[in-house]
C-alpha cells in the first residue's frame, strides 16, 4: 500500500472539527424528532388508528423502503468517494453532478411508470388482507405518493455532493421542512380531500426539499446542465462501487426486516413493543453517531484522496473517542432508567404497566449494544471512504444470517428482549469484524490515548452506574428520577473528561 503525506496539513485536532461540523445535524435532529412526534400526533388526531390509516402506511412504506434500499440508501455511499477527487475542479464537479442527477432521474422515472401500471397489482402484493375498497384507498395513495422515489433519490445525490463540500446543513434541515409540509397539508387539505391529504403532503414536501436544496448548491458552485457523460472517468469508478454500497447499506433494514417477520411468533404486543423501544433508542444515535460518521466519512474521503493516511487514522481514532464518551453514558441511562423514559413517553391510556415492561425489556436489549451499533456502522463508512464497498457488504451478508439464527434460538426463552438482544450482539460481531479487517488494510491501530480514553469511559460508567441506582433509590418520582439521571451523567463525564471537552471548545 502506497501511503504518501497529503501535502495539505491534517486538522489539529480532529474531534473539535467533526463536533463543529456535526453539531448542526445534532441540532436539526433536536428539531426534528419533536416535529416528528407532533406529526404523528396530528395524523392520530385527525384520522385516528382506522382503516384508512394502515392504508397510508402501507401505501407509504412500500415506495420509502425502495427508494430507500435501491436508490437512496446507497447514494452517499459511494459517490462522496468519487466526486471528491474533482473538489478543486467546478467545472468537472458540476459535470458529474449533472451526470447523475440525470441518470437518477432517468432510471427512476422508468421505475415511477411501471409502478404506476401495475399500481394494482403491487397494491394486492403490499396490502393481501385488505378488502376491495380499502385496496382502492391503498393504491390511489401509492400512486400519488409514486413521485417520492424520483425526489428523494434526487435529494441523496444532492446531499451527497453537499456532503462532500462539508456542507450538511441544507440537507439535514430538509427534514424539517418535509415534516411542517406534511403537516400543513394534514391540517389544510383534510375536509376536501380526507386521508389523501396526507399523501399529498408527503409528495409536497419531499419536492419542497428538492427546492431547498438549489441556493445551497449554487452558493458552492454547483451547477445543473442537462449533460449526461458516460466517459467520464468517474462513472465506470462509481459503478464499480455501486453494488457493494448497495448491499451494505441494505443491511440494516433487512435485519430489522427479519426481526419483525421472527417476533410475530411472539405473544400480542411484543411485536409493537420491540418499535416504541426502537423510538426510544434510535434517538441518542441520531443525535450523537449520526453526526459523527456523516462528518467522518467526508473528511477521510478527502484524505484518501490525498492519500493522508496520517489525516485518516487521526480522524478514526477521534470518532472512536466522541462515539464512545457520548454513548456509552447513553447505554448505561437507557439501561438503568429505560423503565422511567418509557413510562413518561408512552404509558397512558391503553399502554399500560405491562407494556411499560415488556418495552423497556426489548429497550434494555438494544441499548447494551448501542456502541457497537454506532462503531459499526462508522466503520463501513471508513471502508466506503477508502473504496472498499465489498469488505462490509461481505460482513453484512454473514451477519444477516446471524441475526435470523440468534433471534430465532433467543426469542423462545427471552421473548422480545431475544430479538433486541440479537441486534445488539450481530452489531458487536460486525463491528469485530470490521475492525480486524481494517487493521489488515491500512495497518491502523488505535493510539495509545484512544485506548486510554475508552477506559476511562467505562470507568466513568461505572461509577454513574452506582450514583443513578442511589438517586433510584432516594427518589420516587420517576421526573425526578430521569432527571437526576440526567444531572449525574453530565457531572460525572464531565469530570472524568473535562481537558477534552475544553480542547473541543477552545477556539
């Protein structure tokens, strides 16, 4: 392996600058996951949990999960590589950019008109047990919601080449929007137009995303033509990387797909109980891994350009910190007062004490694995950063099957907390895997002060471990609880880790 010093210097200190980076996509999921919540909230009030709302569902999930895992899902993974090598170049940049805005749009647009011809007969696929009115409803919604899949793939090439930029605000902030339209449309359009209010507000906002994009695009020099350069060196490169990034990133939901098809063996309720526990974990990764590996995997698609292997492992090396000292404090609160988050979220009306435990149950399951959920999915960002796409979708592939064995085997004697529990140790097996091929590549190893770091972060659970069953046992209310909770984990990560955080914030 060639390893040339980029003649560009590598950032003093790493962590500082993927915070500063990050820190916007933090603060829009801050935003956004409330927003999220109060859309959900309309659309229960409005339509309530009836038939026409499991027909939007159904209706909206089918074109989601297949932008999501053939256009979308693999859109960044493979072209924040190959666009970066042209940073420098606006023209050339521009070229490619045009390049596959239009063959996203091509490719998508013939997708679009075939669902739209078999519209029906995807609508008897998608939803078998619905009568003949409610598969009406189901694909009048489909067809409407049809567009998502061309705008939204627009939207991950045009995040992608942003990305690249190391702008991340216009394209994170996007989801906001999306959510103020749905919303808009919910409240507006009801009385006329009843459930396909809410389709036309999905279609509306993913477009009003589209358009937000353009100012962002045009301030750093990216422009539109109607080019479509198939010679373009970068087009066989990226092709090359495609099904790889394809595979990979499909991983994920493909797992969770065969979760949810193994937990419906399991009694009433624990199916719904393994999604209100992922609500509840999914919110620390957004906000602490999300930003992150996004930052992450730009910058080191830039060294690997430059061939700044220095850059690279300096970059790793403080993910790996800022992953670890934001959750592993995240674990050990889900963990000791899951009871308590989950009773505040959702324990009214007909969700119950039951409920509460077998919810917390499944969150307890995912929570212990919530690091290794984050390393893992960071590392297949570092391999795609390097061109590798096949090392993790080969990872990935194995994993699938450990995850259908380990939840199978878990479920009987465990019940939802064997699913989640599943998750967790295929997340720690892949990102086992990853890392020992990733030393074999580039010869990475972790610095002395990461390793001492990691340490510390534990120790450091340790001991708020201890504190947070003591104000368990001293207070009653569970707000109180949560809240000294709260308190005790920012003291105590603030103490063991003060010179680091002053080394982010100091200017």
């Amino acid at each position: 392996m060639e390893q040339k010093t980029s003649e560009t210097r590598s950032p003093g200190n790493p962590a500082r600058d993927i915070v500063k980076k990050g820190s916007v996509i933090t603060l829009v999921t801050l935003i956004s996951r409330p927003l999220g919540y109060i859309r959900e909230a309309i659309q229960a009030y409005l339509f309530g949990a009836t038939l026409l709302v499991d027909a939007f569902i159904v209706a909206f999930n089918f074109p989601e999960l297949v932008q999501t895992l053939f256009f979308s899902g693999a859109t960044s993974a493979f072209l924040i590589p190959v666009c970066t090598k042209y940073l420098h170049d606006h023209d050339e940049y521009s070229k490619i950019y045009s390049t596959f805005i239009n063959l996203s749009l091509l490719i998508t647009f013939f997708v679009s008109i075939v669902f739209f011809i078999f519209s029906a007969a995807i609508t008897g696929m998608i939803a078998p047990g619905f009568s003949p009115e409610a598969k009406e409803v189901t694909r009048n919604l489909f067809v409407i919601m049809i567009p998502v899949i061309s705008l939204h793939t627009l939207l991950s090439v045009m995040k992608a080449f942003l990305n690249a930029k190391e702008h991340f605000a216009a394209p994170e902030m996007s989801g906001i929007l999306w959510n103020i339209a749905f919303i808009a449309a919910a409240l507006t359009l009801k009385d006329r137009f009843g459930i396909y209010s809410l389709a036309i507000g999905v279609t509306a906002g993913a477009f009003m995303q589209i358009i937000m994009q353009y100012p962002y695009l045009r301030r750093l020099g990216i422009r539109y033509s109607l080019s479509m350069d198939f010679s373009h060196p970068s087009f066989p490169e990226a092709r090359n990387l495609f099904l790889g990034a394809l595979i990979a990133t499909s991983i994920v939901p493909i797992n969770s797909f065969i979760g949810r098809i193994i937990a419906s063996y399991l009694p009433q309720g624990e199916v719904a109980s393994l999604s209100y526990a992922f609500r509840i974990f999914i919110l620390p990764f957004s906000l602490f891994a999300v930003p992150v590996y996004t930052v992450t995997f730009s910058k080191i698609s830039r060294f690997y350009h430059n061939r700044d292997w220095r850059g690279i492992t300096a970059h790793i090396d403080s993910s790996i910190i800022l992953l670890c000292i934001t959750l592993i404090p995240s674990t050990i609160l889900l963990c000791t007062v899951g009871d308590v988050c989950t009773k505040i979220l959702y324990e009214r009306g007909a969700f119950g004490a039951h409920e509460t435990y077998i919810t917390n149950r499944a969150l307890f399951g995912y929570s212990i694995g919530i690091i290794f959920y984050a390393l893992s999915i960071s590392l297949v960002r570092v391999f795609n950063a390097l061109h590798d796409m096949k090392t993790p979708a080969l990872v990935g592939i194995t994993s699938i099957f450990l995850n259908a064995l380990l939840a199978s085997i878990l479920m009987a004697p465990l019940k939802n907390l064997g699913i989640s529990l599943a998750t967790s140790i295929v997340s720690l097996y892949n990102f086992a895997f990853l890392y020992v091929l990733l030393r074999k590549k580039i010869q990475y190893r972790m610095a002395k002060r990461t390793v001492r770091d990691i340490i510390k972060t534990l120790l450091a659970g340790i001991i708020l471990t201890l504190f947070i069953a003591l104000a368990r046992y001293i207070f009653t209310n569970i707000y109180a609880v949560l809240l000294s909770s709260v308190l005790l984990t920012a003291m105590v990560y603030g103490l063991f880790f003060k010179s680091y955080y002053l080394s982010i914030l100091k200017k």
